[in-house]
C-alpha cells in the first residue's frame, strides 16, 4: 500500500501532465492558465473525478487553473479579510474571536483550491515548534479553543503534529482543539493508524471539520477515513465555499448535506466566497444564496441545512447571511 507522502508526491504539479491526463482538446487546452499565480497542485484520486475533456465539471473548476482567474474585479483583492493586520499576533496566530484563535499550522496543503482564500498569504513561519504561538495561547486563560488551520494541518509530519498536540493538550483553560482539514478528501490515507493513536491519546475533545464542496468529493475511501474519526467519537462537520459552478443549485447542496448525513458527517458552515483576488468567476449572488439556502430548508431535515455565512474584517464572528424573520 502507498503511504499518504507517496500518494502526495505522485499529485499532479506540473499543468500540461494534467492537461494531458484529462484528454483535453485545443478549445479546451485554451482555456486553461498555464501560469497561475496559484501553483498547480491536484491529487490523483481529485483528477480521477474529473470526466476526460470536461472544464465545466464541479471537480475541473475547483482545481484546474483556468485563464478566468486572471480577470480583474476591483473588489476581487489580495487580502480582503485583513488577514496580515492587528488579528495577526504571531506569524502563525490569527486571533480575532472571543474564546477560541486559529493557529497556521503550515502553509502547505493536498490540493490547491482555485478559490483558496489564502492563495496570497505570507506564510512567514516555518518554525514546527510553535513556541511562539504556545506562549500566546499559554498566557491567554479567556481561550477555551484552537482551530488548527493552515494551509492544512493535516501536512505536518506526525512528529510535528504530535509535538504541538501534546502542547496543547496540557493547557488547562483549552477545551477543545478543532481541526479544519481537506486533506482526507485529496488524500484520505493521511488518517492513518498512527495519527490516529495520536488523537487517542489526547484529554482534550477533538472536533474535525472537514472541507467539501459536493458529494462528489465522497467516496468509498474518504468515507472510511472519515468513519474512523468519528469512531473515536470526534465530531466530525463540514465546512463549504458557495461556488458557481461546483455547489450552486439547491440539487447539488442537497446531494451534498444527504451525502454527509448519511455518513453521519453534520454541516457547519457555508461560506460566501471571500473576495480574493483570481477567484471572481466563483461568485454566487448573497441572494442567490439565500434562495438556494431556503429551498435546501424545505428538502432536507434541519441539522443538514449549513448556516450561510460571511466573513467580514471587523465583525467579531461569521456573519449569519440568513436572519430570523417570518
Ligand atoms: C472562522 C474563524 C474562526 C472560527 O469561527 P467559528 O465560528 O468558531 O467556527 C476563528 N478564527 C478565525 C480567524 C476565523 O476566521
Ligand atoms: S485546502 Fe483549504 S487552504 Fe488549502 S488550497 Fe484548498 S481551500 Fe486553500
């Protein structure tokens, strides 16, 4: 069996190998951006969902790069939620909410998301050890939550991982420590047994969120990953982009939160897409999303209906999109 750093270095880097691999023809071969600011990078079992010269498939435009992102759009900027300010409060720390912070874990990631909101971020630390960060969280007794983010946390090494988990895992005021991750979708092999004693270790309750964006992101492997989380009864929930083109009909987020229910897996969150720069062709209406959220409303049951959130730079939390009214 390949180790998930075998799988990882057989992803796709380099464009025209993908290109060929997806048997694209010259109108489509034109559509694509051979040089994207945004490096190429695509799992084999990604590209396999992907059907042969088809750009329009929810699974093409979520990782190919096409010469749309190169379309400029005033409000389409590098850093639009202010990222690299004041919430800034170490090279890896995000601290911006009441009780719990992000910590960056690596800057590294499975797959690159064409709509990937940290597409343009300065990841400065390359420091494992997190000393910083530590002291932070540390000193810091109103935190009771750490959301390892990235980049992907799931990209460090198990030692590393370990390393900042049993860290963690000893500051009393903590009571959580979250996990956003794409990784089991591009590579579910990275759940492996070894990280998964890791887990098991831990005092502190663990909670998975992990990215998706359509039910074809599902199969029989990255169930089975997911499966064994939940095993160890770490809630596991989902956390999605509104994406035109990937999720944005009420079919294809019903097939969505029905393929995740059914696996036991709540959703979270649905994102409005953050305005970054090389991303302008994912946009989808807040209306529309509203509407689409509505309709879901009335197809599935209540605990599978995302919450439709923005991000905004000075807001103290997500900002619900849909508010209670009549
Ligand atoms: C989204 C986010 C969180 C987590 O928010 P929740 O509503 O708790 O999921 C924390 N910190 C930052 C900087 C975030 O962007
Ligand atoms: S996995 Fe997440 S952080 Fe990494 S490229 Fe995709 S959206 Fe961005």
């Amino acid at each position: 069996m390949k180790t998930w750093r075998m799988l990882q270095k057989e992803s796709f880097t380099k464009l025209s190998d993908l290109t060929t691999y997806l048997e694209l023809t010259q109108d489509n071969l034109e559509l694509v951006d051979f040089s994207p600011h945004f490096p190429c990078l695509v799992p084999r079992r990604l590209a396999e969902k992907i059907p042969k010269n088809c750009l329009t498939h929810p699974m093409a435009r979520q990782f190919v790069p096409l010469k749309e992102e190169k379309w400029e759009s005033p409000d389409f900027i590098e850093d639009p939620l202010c990222e690299q300010g004041g919430v800034r409060v170490t090279p890896s720390l995000l601290h911006k909410y009441d009780g719990r912070l992000l910590l960056i874990a690596t800057g590294a990631c499975a797959m690159h998301c064409r709509y990937c909101f940290r597409q343009h971020f300065s990841y400065q630390s390359e420091d494992k050890s997190f000393t910083q960060e530590l002291d932070y969280i540390r000193q810091n007794p109103t935190l009771h939550e750490v959301i390892l983010s990235g980049g992907d946390p799931l990209s460090l090494s198990d030692d590393h991982l370990e390393n900042l988990l049993m860290h963690l895992d000893q500051i009393d005021h903590l009571q959580v420590i979250r996990f956003h991750s794409r990784f089991p979708i591009g590579i579910p092999e990275r759940i492996t047994d070894e990280l998964l004693t890791i887990l098991k270790r831990l005092k502190k309750q663990i909670v998975f969120v992990v990215h998706i964006n359509c039910a074809d992101e599902y199969d029989e492997e990255v169930t089975q990953a997911l499966r064994k989380l939940t095993a160890l009864s770490i809630p596991v929930l989902t956390q999605s982009v509104l994406l035109k083109g990937v999720n944005d009909s009420a079919l294809a987020l019903k097939a969505l939160s029905l393929a995740s229910i059914s696996r036991g897996i709540l959703p979270y969150y649905l994102h409005k897409l953050d305005k970054i720069r090389g991303a302008a062709h994912f946009e989808v209406g807040e209306n529309e999303g509203i509407a689409l959220i509505k309709e879901l409303r009335k197809q599935v049951p209540g605990y599978a209906v995302p919450q439709f959130v923005a991000e905004y730079p000075k807001e103290r939390s997500k900002t619900p999109l849909i508010v209670l009214q009549n």
